[in-house]
C-alpha cells in the first residue's frame, strides 16, 4: 500500500485528463458516485472517451489510447468497424423499432443457429444477464424444481438468481445485498473445477439445472479447461439435469463456434451476449427445441413462459450482429485476438521479470489477466495458471488503492485497462502490444514512485 501522502500519479493524471475532470463533477450531480457502470468507477475520476475506433478510443482531450475494455466484450472486432456501422446506418432510416417481426431477426437467429452447436431454438433478449435470467426459468419450469448450481466466483448476470458469489467474498457467511434470503437459498454454490463436488451437490439438492461460465469465473480469472467442460457435460447428462453454459463473453469471442464447439460439447442451453450483437444491445437464448418451447404459445407442458421485451431483436441489434457475425464466421477475428493476447502475456511477463515485479500475467484466448502481489511459481507456458490452480488465491480482492493508481498509470501511457483484466480484438496490432508493454513498465516505475509494493 502507498505510504507517499501526495500522490504523483494522481497529479500527472488530473493534468493530462482535465476535461473528463470537469465532466465527472458534472455526472456526480446525475448518477450514484457520478458513473453508469460499477466498472467505469475510477478514483479520482474516470476518463470520458470522445469517439473509438479499431483497438483505441479518444478521449475528449484528445488523448489516444489503446482499449482492452473492448465494449466490455462485445467489441470483437474493432470499434466502429466498417462493416457494423454500414450496416447500422443502412437500417437506422428503415426502422429502429417497427413494433413486428422482420426478415433482419430471421438471419440472425440463422446465423446463431448455423455457428452455436447447441442451438436448434433460439429467443432473443436485450443483454446476457435477461439471457441467464430466461435460461433458469426455463429449466424450472421444465423440471419442476427450483434449486440452481453455479460455480463459486462465476458472475452469470446481476439478476437476483444468480449474483450472490459472483466475486470474493466466497465466504458462505457473506449476504449479498439487497437479495432475499429466499434466493440464497434456492442457488447451491460449488467449488469451480471440481466435477466431484459438483456430482455431490446434485445427488443431494436435486437442482433444476447447472449453470457454467464459459471457460471459468468471470472470463477465465479461474480458467476451465475443455476437458473439465467435457466432464461436466458427462455428469449432467447421467444425472439426468439441465447444464446451461453461459457463453455471454466467450460465445464467438474464443471461436467462431464459441467455447462449447472448441470443447466439442452440446450443452442443453447456451445464454449468449456483446459479440452477439455487434457491439450494440443484445443477447439471446438458445439451446434444446424441447426446452424452448416453453416459450412457445400452447406447448406440451401447457406453463408458458411468460418473456415480453421492448427490444427483443430490434432491427439495429439484428443488423449489427449479422454483419458482425459474417465476419466471426471466417474465424479471423477469434484467431487474430487470441493470438495478440497471447503474445501481449508473454511480453508483460517477460517484462515483470526483467523489472523484478510482482506482477503476473496469465489467461486464454484473448484474456489478458493480472495478478499484482503474486508470490508463487511462474512460467512460460501457455496454458500456466497462478498458484497451480488454486481458486481461493486466484480469485481475490486486491489493495483498492493499488487498483486506481494503477489504472491511472496504465491511463498515462495510453492504455485503458479493465481493471486486473483485459481483452483484445481483431483490431488490436504489434504495435499495440509494443506500447502497452511500454506502458505497463511506465506504471511500474509510476507506482514504486508512489509508495506501491509492485
């Protein structure tokens, strides 16, 4: 922790981001601690982008900078890419919200159908976490039981069912905020990559179904493996229980055919999201034609599912997410992302031992994550995990005030990163990687400079 009492970096950081200061008084007189998203807050302020486009955004000082927010996800391929906006801005004078069913829903939900090897139905939301919402109460309906398995730390969206152990604390004492002890009740926690505890949980809760997040809690910080995705898929199968796979980050992102089709697996139900619609609000669930005609007018169990949505499948959403996904078909945008991630780990790593940091870098795909006071074995392989999997010391809180010095740092040489991670698209470049690790060796010296034990 800082012991410097007048932080160098928030001085250098207030200068060069003045602007977005002035804003930010203005948003804490709108919105709770002046931010819309948990994510953007920032102390002492966050900046404010002007316009984005490939792998970098503007902000309103006209600083560039390199993203690895990418649209919290969704932005796959680039921001503002070609193909989107022309496809955006041919349908913006047609209709944005014609109030009926179009032909643009019909492609899309063709094109999920064509790349999604679980998909046989589909039922378009406006985000991930309606997605997984939708997901649950299908299969409680189906069923007939009401308890849900998830993984501990896997987020799964902000809703009630899902959001207790999203993050740390793991402790089962922990009451998260606001949700029912009714709630708490009906979700049963597991430990994540633990197939063992998971057929014990089910033996003794008989839930209505197993939700997973992609390849591990959220994005990765605890990765899963394909082969533990085989297992689970193997286990609820026997079981005889719905397995949701929960694709809303990693659905086209690792593979063109998302996580499930680089396993080899078919889960029962696929909640999808951010790539999905191209960079615009969206997301869908898919899966089992037997399962989603609970949705369906007059279907066999006669207990509809009752899913309005103002703007279930709008035409701009559909428009965007077709173009988008004619390109993630090719497998380029999946390839070239997860090849500049991997490379971006290996130069960090590469760089945090040159500069005797605590600093580690890991991750899949095209994940980038951090861990700053990290104190076991290292290594260059690909697929390294910290602490030789341990979850408990993987996925924990870090010093608060290191993370906003550090972002600030990291902001100072022109790199917006995702808090302790971050994600890159097809836009993203050698170049990128080039400056980022210059960057990250800035904010090293930065916040050694500052008091910061890094």
């Amino acid at each position: 922790m800082s012991t410097v009492t007048e932080s160098r970096i928030t001085q250098l950081y207030a200068e060069k981001f003045s602007k977005s200061a002035e804003l930010y008084s203005r948003a804490t007189r709108l919105f709770p601690s002046g931010v819309t998203h948990d994510g953007r807050y920032l102390k002492p302020f966050p900046i404010y982008a002007d316009r984005a486009v490939g792998s970098r955004k503007v902000t309103v000082e006209g600083a560039d900078i390199i993203d690895y927010w990418v649209g919290h996800g969704a932005m796959l391929l680039g921001h503002s890419h070609p193909a989107v906006v022309e496809a955006v801005q041919k349908q913006a004078p047609l209709a944005t919200h014609p109030g009926a069913c179009h032909e643009l829903e019909l492609e899309w939900g063709e094109i999920v159908q064509q790349l999604v090897p679980s998909s046989e139905l589909t039922r378009f939301t406006n985000s991930g976490t309606e997605a997984t919402l939708m997901a649950i109460r299908v299969s409680r309906i189906v069923s007939d039981k009401t308890k849900v398995i998830k993984f501990a730390g896997h987020f799964g969206g902000w809703h009630d069912g899902l959001i207790h152990a999203a993050e740390p604390p793991h402790d089962e004492a922990y009451k998260t905020p606001g949700i029912p002890e009714g709630h708490l009740s009906d979700l049963i926690i597991v430990p994540p990559n633990d197939l063992a505890a998971l057929e014990a949980a089910i033996d003794e809760h008989d839930p209505a179904c197993v939700i997973h997040e992609g390849n591990g809690t959220r994005w990765g910080t605890v990765p899963a493996r394909p082969e533990f995705l085989r297992g689970l898929r193997e286990v609820t199968d026997r079981k005889g229980v719905i397995f949701i796979l929960d694709e809303v980050i990693t659905g086209f992102r690792v593979h063109q055919n998302s996580f499930q089709g680089l396993c080899g697996i078919k889960p029962d139900l696929t909640t999808l999201a951010k790539v999905l619609a191209g960079g615009l609000p969206g997301g869908c669930l898919t899966g089992r034609a037997d399962l989603m005609q609970v949705l369906a007018f007059d279907n066999p169990l006669g207990r509809k599912m009752k899913h309005p949505g103002t703007y279930n499948a709008n035409p701009l959403s559909a428009a965007a997410g077709v173009a988008a996904l004619k390109i993630v078909e090719t497998g380029e945008p999946s390839r070239v992302s997860n090849e500049c991630a991997a490379a971006l780990r290996r130069e960090l790593n590469s760089l945090f031992q040159r500069k005797s940091s605590r600093f580690v870098a890991y991750g899949d795909y095209s994940a980038i994550k951090i861990i700053p006071d990290y104190e076991g074995p290292r290594s260059d392989a690909e697929d390294f995990i910290p602490y030789e999997g341990d979850w408990r010391q993987i996925d924990r809180k870090f010093d608060g005030n290191l993370n906003h010095a550090y972002r600030c740092a990291l902001l100072l040489g022109g790199v917006d990163w995702m808090g302790w991670g971050g994600s890159t698209s097809l836009a993203h470049s050698d170049a990128d990687v080039d400056q980022t690790v210059s960057a990250f060796d800035l904010a090293i010296d930065l916040l050694r400079g500052d008091g910061f034990d890094v």
